[in-house]
C-alpha cells in the first residue's frame, strides 16, 4: 500500500480509502458478514481511511461499520463520516447527529468529519441557522473531531466560494477522467489543493461506470505497453495527480476489494506516460458518446414518492447503449418495473430533481427510459 499526507499533518493516509456508500446487500440490508470480511481484508492490507455518512444505505453504514471496527480494527483506522448538513436547522441540531454518529460509530473521536455534500448557498444557511463554524470550532476543540472538511457537488464557482468560507483541512469531491471539467473539476481540485486543503476524490470510478469495458474499448487501449482493467485505468487517472491525497473506493465484493488493493501499489503521482494520457483522452471520447444519462447512481434522488427505482431505470437505459446489449437490459429492466413501478410511473413532482448531484433533468430522461422499454 502506498501513503501519501494531508497537507499540515504527518498522518499517513492509504491512498486507497474504503467508501461504504455501496457495501453488499442481502434483502436492501447490509450484508454484514460479507462487509466485515472486505473491510478487514482492506484493513489488513494497509487500507487504514475509511469513510462513511450519516445517510448512506438509509442510515445501517455507520452503525455496521462500527460493529465491524471492534475488537481492535478501530485503532488501525482513520474513521470520517460527515453531518447531514440538509436536516441541520440549529446548533442543538448539529451537536445531536454528532452525538448518536459517535454512538452508531461506538468511537468517542473521529479523525475525519465533514459538512455533507455543500454548496456555497447551503454553507451560508448553515451559518446563518446554526452558526456552523463555531460549532466545528468547538469539536475540535474538545477533541470529537481532527481534520474538519466538506464535500461537495456543487459547481466549481460554488465550491471555490465554500473553500474560502472555513479554514478547512480537507476537500471532497467527483473527479475521474469523464469529469475534468464537471462539478469542481480539475479547476476546482487544483484551488482547493493550492489553499493548502487535502483533497479526498469520491467517484473515481463513476458509480461503477468505468469499471465495464464498453465495445472498443480494448482496441483504445491496445496501443498502451501496460495490460489493465478498466478499473485500473480508472483508478490510476487520479492516483496519478500529486494533489490528490485519497482516493475513496465504493467496493461491494471481495473481488473489487482485492483488485483495489493490488492497483494501489502502483498508484504513485506523475508516473502515467504521455501515451497512457493520450488513451485517456479516446476512453473519455468512447465512453461519453455512447452514454444517454450523466447518472453515477449515488441514489441521492432516492426514494421517489411514486416508487420509481430512478438509478436503476438509467442504469439499464445506458447498459442497453453503453455495451450494446438492449435484450441484457431489458430483461433487468423488466425485473426492477415489476408492479408497474418503472420509469413510466414518474408523475414528475421534482422532489429527485431538487437532490441530484449531477443535475439530472430526471423528470424528463425517464420519459425517455419508458419510451425505450415500452413501460
């Protein structure tokens, strides 16, 4: 495992972290027993940043991760989770979700504590509301937090705007090679980095869009000497970037916990040839010609009020197109809009739309989605 440092601080960080917004699931339940066996493969092969958050898997990640922690795992880690900074309307309401986290964690302290998913209009109404940055003064302060840092979705203009608004120690955003120039970006990145704030990617692989190889693929990539997955290729585009600190993985089997891990020990800064940039320069081509949705299936859009499994519907709808396999597609598509519950069943109220990351016109794409399936 290779390490690299928060800018101002001497604690080594993996450059591979373990994201648990999409931990394996038996039921719509965590499946502990198997989560509990990648995280401590993770942990045992020098994976020791891990990330979590008050919402992911409607709210079993924090409480499983601090189960999975016992029995001296936690001592080996450092742990973040973020505030949920959308049900935040007082101070007491910000000190009570940092206290039942610290619970659900079953830790007193955390390393790492972010603003969940900010932009410069949210940062405000947080200090207006809550008067935030004397609360996280405070925590750390009194030692319930270390490092305090942000994520965000917001656009680059924005997120610049919520780095100058805190003296933070760390970023978090979207970065991978299809997102150069969306949300913050490379722009953003590089003004958060030359503030002097660590910068923790999320989405390296796109919800797991780049972990497939669409049709050329292969013929793009047999120009460059190293043999690689698309994971790989994926993963090695940000670890090649020396301002970036971690790198978080949103690994749902051992499998991808195994290849993970074996990638991070290339992941050195600076060492992607000029030809191995150039391939992904045509895979950035390839890969947005053939996508219909700008969808990294976070799920932030979920529940939808009428039952519509809104990522999945644009999951199956960029599968059919992506790796040219509508009959795939359909068939799963046919098993998620079971009970008349598919794309078709949007009564575009905008509740999604207020809530995507990505900016999706949700309303409008699933009636694109019902119109290719027929429902």
């Amino acid at each position: 495992m290779l390490y690299r440092k928060m800018p101002g601080s001497q604690r080594p960080l993996s450059i591979l972290g373990f994201g648990c917004m999409r931990l394996p699931t038996v039921g719509g339940l965590i499946d502990e027993q198997l989560t509990a066996a990648m995280l401590r493969y993770a942990i045992d092969h020098g994976v020791n940043h891990v990330d979590t958050a008050w919402s992911y898997h409607d709210g079993q990640s924090e409480p499983v991760v601090g189960r999975i922690l016992r029995d001296g795992y936690r001592g080996k880690v450092n742990l973040a989770t973020k505030l949920p900074a959308w049900l935040v309307h007082s101070r007491a309401d910000a000190e009570k979700f940092l206290t039942e986290q610290l619970k659900r964690l079953q830790t007193d302290h955390l390393e790492y504590y972010l603003v969940h998913a900010i932009g410069k209009d949210e940062w405000e109404r947080l200090e207006r509301e809550a008067s935030i940055r004397s609360f996280l003064d405070d925590i750390v302060a009194d030692g319930r937090a270390g490092a305090i840092g942000f994520s965000s979705h917001d656009l680059c203009s924005g997120m610049k705007q919520v780095v100058d608004g805190y003296d933070w120690d760390f970023c978090q955003i979207q970065y991978n090679y299809l997102d150069e120039t969306y949300q913050a970006g490379s722009e953003g990145l590089a003004y958060a980095a030359a503030k002097g704030l660590g910068v923790v990617v999320m989405e390296p692989l796109r919800g797991g869009t780049l972990t497939r190889e669409v049709p050329g693929m292969r013929d793009v990539c047999a120009g460059a000497p190293p043999r690689r997955s698309a994971a790989e290729w994926a993963l090695r585009w940000v670890w090649n970037r020396a301002d970036v600190t971690v790198v978080l993985s949103g690994m749902s089997s051992m499998a991808h916990v195994e290849e993970n891990v074996r990638v991070a020990e290339a992941g050195l800064p600076c060492s992607l040839s000029r030809a191995e940039l150039e391939v992904y320069e045509k895979l950035n081509t390839l890969y947005r010609s053939r996508m219909k949705v700008d969808c990294t299936t976070c799920a932030y859009c979920m529940p939808c009020p009428s039952g519509v499994s809104i990522p999945e519907c644009f999951a199956c709808y960029n599968a059919a197109f992506m790796f040219d396999d509508r009959a795939h597609a359909q068939l799963v598509y046919g098993f998620r809009a079971r009970n008349d519950r598919g794309a078709s069943a949007c009564n575009e109220c905008g509740t999604c739309e207020e809530h995507c990351p990505q900016r999706i016109p949700i309303a409008e794409k699933l009636k694109e989605v019902a119109a290719f399936f027929g429902k």
